[in-house]
C-alpha cells in the first residue's frame, strides 16, 4: 500500500437482505444513500488514524473496487473515512470505542 491508502474488505454481500423485523428486501429494492461498514486489511505508511483489522465506515458510492487473489476489496484514500471503530479505544476514560 501507498502514501495514504486503505485497503478495506467490506462486510455486506450485495443482494438481499432481511430487515430488523423479519422483512425480506430484494436487491432491487431503491435505498437511500446509506454508509458501510468494512474491515481494514491494509493501510499506506502515511495512514495515521487506522490499523489492520480496525472497522471503518465509508461511502459506498466514492470506492474503487480491486481482486486480489479472487478475493475483492475497495481501495480508497484515508480522508474518505467517515469513522473508525477500535478496540483501543474503548480503554480510554469516557471513550465508546468509535473515533469520527
């Protein structure tokens, strides 16, 4: 990895999806702009506020998508993060484990 780059592998499949009542939403279905959450399997040397195996939350309409390996991952810039979820933060006093 580059300068500041992240490389995230992201956590939803794209197709259909099962909503918090039981409700079945087909892929097709129109949804609002909506952030995803992935996982960070790689980051630049100039990368300051992520590390492997950290959550981050980006947009999903701002991404490049890479295979590597038969495995597909988004490339993006770190600025393009939107929030961070870590378990070294939550050992910091008054802290919820997110950094935004």
């Amino acid at each position: 990895m580059l300068h500041d780059r992240v490389l995230v592998r992201t956590d939803t499949v794209e197709g259909e999806r099962r909503s918090t009542g039981g409700i079945v939403i087909p892929a097709t279905a129109a949804v609002g702009r909506r952030l995803a959450w992935a996982e960070v399997v790689a980051v630049g040397q100039n990368v300051r506020t992520v590390e492997p195996g950290d959550r981050v939350l980006y947009d999903p309409e701002d991404r490049a998508e890479v295979e590597v390996r038969g495995v597909a991952y988004v490339l993006m810039r770190e600025r393009d993060l939107h929030a961070v979820a870590a378990d070294r933060f939550e050992g910091a006093e008054d802290s919820t484990g997110l950094y935004l």
